[in-house]
C-alpha cells in the first residue's frame, strides 16, 4: 500500500517503523527533519511538506500531539494533498470535537476518515504490540487492516463513526490513569508504615493485580522512575481535559475523573510536566507528608 506518515516524535517513529518494515511504500514527513533520518536509511521517503507526504498515498496516517496540530495537518496537507477516495487515518489522542470538525472537511473533498489511537507505550509501538482502536466506515477499516496488523497486536472495532475510537480510547486512558492514583495511594500508605515499596509491588503484581498496567506503572512508582517518560504528565493532563469535555458533552458524570485530573494540575504545577505521568504518586506522597 502506498502510506504517507506524518508526526514522528517517539510514538509516530516506532510505527512508521513498523509499516516501513512491513514492506509498504512509505512516505513520512516532520516539521524537524532530522526525526526522519533513520526511517529515511530505512528506504522511506521524506517528504518537503505535509502535501506532498499526502500526494499519491492510498492512506495518510498522522500521530500527532493535540487537536490543534490535527487541525493544521488536515488543513495544510491531507485536503489539499490526499486524493479523493483516500483515507486519512488519525492516530493520536484527539477530542470528539476536532474529529467531527475534520470529518467534515474530509467529507468535502471527497477524502474518507478513520480515527484509530492506540493503546501502550512507545517500547509497545516499537515491537508491534499495542492496541488499535479503529473507527470509522467499514470497508475503509477493512482495508487498513494489513498496517494495523504490523502497528499493533489487535484492532479493536468502535464502530462506524470516527468520534467512538476518541471515547475508548479515552475512556482507556481514564481508568488507567485512576488505577495509577489508586496504586500511588497505596504506595503512600505502606510507607507510612515503613514498609518497602518493592514489597507492597510484589504483592500487588503477584496477586489481583498481576496486570501489564500495574506491572509497569507499579515498578515506576516502586523505583521512582519518573524521569524515564512514556507518557509525560503534560499529556496526560492534555487527554484527562478531553475526557472532562467528551462528558460534559454527553452529560456522563466521571467523579474519579476530577481526583486524578487534580493530581496531574499539582504535578504540572510542580514543574514535573514532562516528567512520566505516573510523577502523580510522588504528588500522593507530598501531600501524605512523605516527600
């Protein structure tokens, strides 16, 4: 398949990996060139612009940081790039809003959108194992279906609207991000009591919880390993305000929601922005007089 890629920050080059290996013909575009330097030695081509990454692909996929950035690629490449007929595929984290506004750009020229984010960390984008989250017409998903296969391990069905793969996924992130408040208030309260935190991990990770989530995410905290960022707090913070606006839209109450989100604010506030967003539980043990 002829496949343009554009944004590759750490996510966005782990996957335009996989589909250059895949043995698709790719073109990739960034603002900071020198980000496509090793896809480049790889074969792929660098495009000048957003345009040109678009002209002749049967699909264009961005992975880019926020909702006004989306607007600019939609606007400065893939309408005015993209055949009609072709598909753009969205793969960042983007509001419902945006996916509406762009949806209805894509319509007048004629150009087809699936929004598919993905679920995992960039070491999970690199080896082909996270999650896809697919919207949009059918028979668009269906043919994308060969690239997502090299993206990710499966591709989850949110149906036919591009405005449903935003729900899961940021539904996903919410309860992911409440299970990391949760294990930071766990962690604050065995050290109250001198416990080690490798031992409440242990516990943790060798019973109820023995999830990739927990694992992870609990071996952060346990080590306090906040500089080595997946997933920076600044991002989180950015999809926990696209969470609060897709339910204030739908009118959906998500309680949990404000504690967590609140933890992120007084992180950022903190100055730990780009540090991992699992930094709340150093948040948790501040104000349990810890730290």
């Amino acid at each position: 398949m002829k496949v343009g890629f554009i944004g590759l920050g750490r996510m966005g080059q782990a996957m335009a990996a996989r589909v250059q290996g895949g043995g698709h013909e790719l073109v990739v575009y960034n603002r900071t060139r020198a980000k496509c330097a090793d896809l480049e030695k790889a074969g792929a081509k660098v495009a000048a612009s957003m345009a040109e990454a678009c002209k002749g692909r049967e699909a264009v996929i961005s992975m880019v940081t926020d909702d006004k950035a989306l607007l600019d690629v939609v606007t400065e490449g893939v309408v005015p790039g993209l055949p009609k007929g072709a598909i753009h595929v969205a793969m960042g984290t983007h509001s419902v809003a945006v996916l509406r506004e762009i949806g209805a750009l894509h319509d007048k020229a004629g150009q087809v959108l699936v929004a598919a984010p993905v679920l995992g960390r960039p070491e999970a984008a690199a080896a082909g194992q996270v999650g896809v989250v697919a919207g949009g017409p059918k028979d668009a998903v269906a043919k994308l279906a060969p690239v997502f296969a090299l993206i990710g391990r499966r591709t989850f069905d949110a149906g036919v609207k591009p405005e449903g793969a935003s729900a899961v996924k940021l539904a996903n992130n919410m309860v992911l991000g409440c299970a990391i408040e949760a294990m930071a208030e766990g962690f604050s309260l065995i050290r109250k009591y001198g416990v080690e935190p490798a031992t409440f991990f242990d516990v943790m990770t060798d019973g109820l919880f023995a999830a990739p989530a927990y694992k992870v995410y609990g071996n952060i905290i346990a080590k306090e390993l906040y500089h080595q960022a997946g997933f920076t707090t600044a991002l989180g913070l950015k999809d926990a305000n696209l969470m609060l606006a897709a339910a204030l839209a739908a009118n959906v109450p998500l309680p949990s929601l404000n504690v967590y989100r609140d933890r992120l604010i007084d992180a950022v506030a903190h100055g730990e922005a780009e540090l991992d967003w699992s930094v709340i539980a150093r948040v948790q043990a501040r104000a349990a007089g810890i730290d």
